[in-house]
C-alpha cells in the first residue's frame, strides 16, 4: 500500500499518514457513484437541501477541532483559522436556500396549446480538485452545489490538508447522505489524471495553480466534459486621493497579508494617487510591523509560516531581485525574529519605487509581500492594474461610487470591488478571466455549468 505524509509546516514534522487509494479504490468509488446517481437525481431539491443544512450543522459544530486541525496542516494561525468554517457555512447555507428557486424549470412565455419548458438536468458525476490554502472554502464553492444540482461527488484535497476532505465527507454522511453520493479520494498526480479521463466523470472542478489548471485541460481534452478553472491571481487595489485613507489601509493590508498571502483573491499589488501616496505608505508599513510571526498554534500569532519552506524561499528570491532592481524595502526582517532562510517562517514585506518591470509586481507571489506605486490618476491605475496575466479581483477605495463603477467597468477582472477586498459574496458569480480561470461557481449562476438545460416542448392540443 503507498502512503504519504502530510509535513506540518508549524514544526516539519510529519502530522499524519495516509494511504493513496489505488485503482481498485477508484474503480469502486465509481461504481458507488454509478449506483447512488440515480436515486440522488430523483430526490426532491427540496430534500437535498434539508440534508446539506443538517451537514453543515454538524460540520459547524466541530469547529474548534476541524480549526486545529487546519492549523497543523497548512499553517494558519489559529486566532483565524475558524473563520474558514464561518465561510463553508455561509456559502453553503446560501446556497442550499437559493436551490429550489434556481433549479427549478425555466418557462417561457405561455403560447396556447403547448407546454413548453427548460428542465435543469444533473450532468452525473462531478470530480472536485481542491488546493490546500483556503481547502474548505474553495471545495465547498464545487461540493455544494453539485450536490444540490443532484450529481454525485468525489472529492479530491490536496495531499497537504487530506483530512479537510475526510472530515467534509464525514459531516454528510452523519446527516443522511445516502453512500455513493459523496466519497473522498486521496491520489497522486498520475490517478488523478486517470480519474480526470474516466468516462463516468461528466464534469471537473479544480482550484489550484495554473500549470495544475493546464494539466486539467490538457487531461479533458477531447473527451467533451465539462471543466471549470479556479486558477491564480495578482489582484490589485486601487487608492484614490478621496479615499478613506485609514479604513484603505486597514483593508488592503489585511488583503495583502492574511493567510501569509496564500489567497488566490489577496491583494498582490498596490497603486496609490500621488497626492496620499507617502501617507498610505507610513501607515501601512507601521500596520505591517505591528504583526507578530510565529507559531501557528499560539493566540498572540497573527502571521503564521507559509505552507512550505520551498514556497518562502520563492518569495524571498522575488523581494530580493526587486531590491537588486531598485525596489525599497521598507520593514526590518529583523524585527520578525521566526523569520529564518530554508523555514517557511518569512517575515512580511513591503515594497516600493517598484514597476511592472519586476517580477513581485507581475508574477503571482503567494506570499507575505506586496508593492506600492504611485499614480497620476485614474486612467494610469486602470493602464496598470489591466498589465496582467490574471484577472480574478480587482479593488478600488474611494467615496465617489459613480468614479469606481466608471473605473469597475474598465477593469478586466471577475469581481470588482469598492471599499473591500479578498472576499466572495455567494450571492455574486465568483469566476475570472484571462490565466484566472473560466466558469463560474456560486451564485444561481454557478448552478449552470453544473446542469445541462433538457427542453420539453409538449404540443397538448391535437
């Protein structure tokens, strides 16, 4: 039997083992969806929901475990770590409440003598991918609605964070989900591939890296399944000289730095008007020194370890090629004594006299780290934050509303925001454009890619 090790990144060592499942796994965990399908598609939506409300009930109900138990996986610090679980139940009580109304059968206008209309049908088996950085928040976007649609799910979590897929699965099956409907699934790269191809899987569901959403194309292709792509970001804020400019600060710190800049929708990089640029710079770097780096496991610890050493020493590379470039660094590692080279400990930064010549402003960084840099206005900040790759979020802090639905709509980005960042509405779309991804999930939106539209147009008099 092959196993692996989850390697917590609060101490190095190993937290748990377990075993990858292996084909005659697969093949069964197939198979049980095969034969639960069919009796899941005809339950009522109505019941589907009661179920994932009894779910998450339990799930919530575990809540100081299942946030230790993130913390020793993947390093966030336990201070915020249940703020995961407020987010699963958020977007899952939503989304079972909007279920009957955004599933039901779509009818046009009356025409005499037919009945005609548009039935929401289940795809069949939907095949989630889940990252490790946010593994409740990003799985529950897929899980839940899948469900709720009336497909059957298996689930696959990054081998980082695999008991987050176990005990996701658990809370369902306590509350009556019958077997077969949902499974958990913990696969190397190569059967994940296998479980991608397999012709029971109508649809794909990943959330992770770019290269990882190319794997997933590259794998699907040619097989006519569906596939939606949750990928990377380099979001950027906006600050406007009419900006609040505490409550920005405020707002695009904890954007930046939360989580250590794991987060797919943080904020990566910053333009301020010129006439409150120096202001907003003292008054995020005193921000940013307020932060105390340490252990996870610790109340005091606002700023935990990045998931792997690996994953810090590339930040670090990217700060130190923008201050070989030019770039000013504006906080003292040395005030973060748990910051150490070859750790995943890494102090957090902030940079300015940075342009989109540097890697830290272009390339995804994943990490505690963020570059300020000044603007004439806005036709400069739209030029800048558009110069990008990704286009998952994007954020602009100012009291004029009309100004930021101006600037809203000239922004290539999934959401825009106004006066927040590095949050999902469930009630909104949450998708992204360019290397961001495609498809959609949450919101009665994200109920489309998961169904497929059957129509039924009944002539009844003859």
């Amino acid at each position: 039997m092959r196993t692996f090790f989850v390697k917590s990144p609060v101490d190095g060592e190993t937290y748990i083992e377990r075993p990858y499942a292996g084909h005659a796994d697969i093949d069964a965990a197939l198979a049980a969806a095969t034969g639960a399908g069919a009796g899941w598609r005809a339950t009522p939506v109505e019941e589907r929901a009661a179920l994932v409300e009894r779910a998450v009930d339990i799930f919530v109900s575990r809540k100081a475990e299942l946030a230790e138990e993130l913390t020793w996986q993947m390093g966030r610090p336990i201070r915020s770590a249940p703020g995961e679980i407020a987010g699963f139940e958020e977007r899952a009580r939503y989304m079972a409440s909007i279920a009957p109304a955004a599933l039901a059968p779509v009818k046009p206008a009356a025409k005499p003598g037919f009945d005609r209309y548009i039935h929401r049908e289940p795809l069949g088996q939907v095949f989630v991918i889940a990252p490790w950085n946010y593994p409740y928040l990003t799985s529950v976007n897929a899980v839940v609605p899948a469900l709720l649609a009336g497909n059957t799910v298996l689930l696959k979590h990054s081998a980082q964070t695999p008991l987050c897929a176990e005990r996701f699965v658990q809370a369902f099956r306590e509350a009556g989900l019958p077997d077969g409907v949902f499974q958990y699934l913990h696969l190397d790269h190569d059967d994940t591939e296998r479980l991608i191809k397999a012709p029971e899987i109508a649809f794909v569901a990943f959330t992770g890296s770019v290269p990882g959403g190319r794997m997933v194309e590259h794998a699907a292709a040619g097989l006519f399944k569906g596939v939606g792509l949750e990928l990377g970001g380099k979001d950027p804020a906006y600050v406007r000289a009419d900006a609040d400019l505490r409550q920005a600060i405020d707002t695009v710190v904890d954007g930046a730095y939360f989580n250590s800049g794991q987060s797919c929708c943080g904020i990566e990089r910053i333009y301020v008007h010129r006439d409150v640029y120096d202001d907003f710079v003292e008054g995020a770097v005193a921000l940013v020194n307020e932060y105390r780096l340490g252990p996870p496991q610790e109340e005091a610890t606002t700023l935990g370890p990045l998931v792997r050493a690996e994953a810090a020493e590339f930040v670090r590379g990217q700060i130190a090629e923008a201050v070989e470039q030019g770039a000013l660094a504006h906080v003292d590692a040395a005030r973060f004594e748990r910051d150490a080279p070859g750790t995943p400990y890494l102090a957090p930064q902030l940079l300015t006299n940075v342009n989109h010549s540097m890697r830290v402003m272009t390339e995804e960084s994943f990490g505690p780290v963020v570059g300020v840099q000044p603007v004439s206005g806005d036709d400069e900040a739209v030029e800048l934050m558009n110069d990008s790759e990704f286009g998952l979020t994007a954020s602009v802090f100012t009291q004029d509303a009309d100004a930021a639905r101006h600037i809203g709509e000239r922004v290539s980005t999934g959401t825009f925001f106004m006066n927040r960042c590095d949050y999902l509405d469930p009630a909104l779309a949450w998708t992204g454009v360019r290397n961001s991804g495609r498809g959609c999930t949450l919101s009665s939106i994200g109920f489309e890619q998961l169904t497929r539209p059957k129509s039924f147009h009944l002539k009844t008099s003859l």
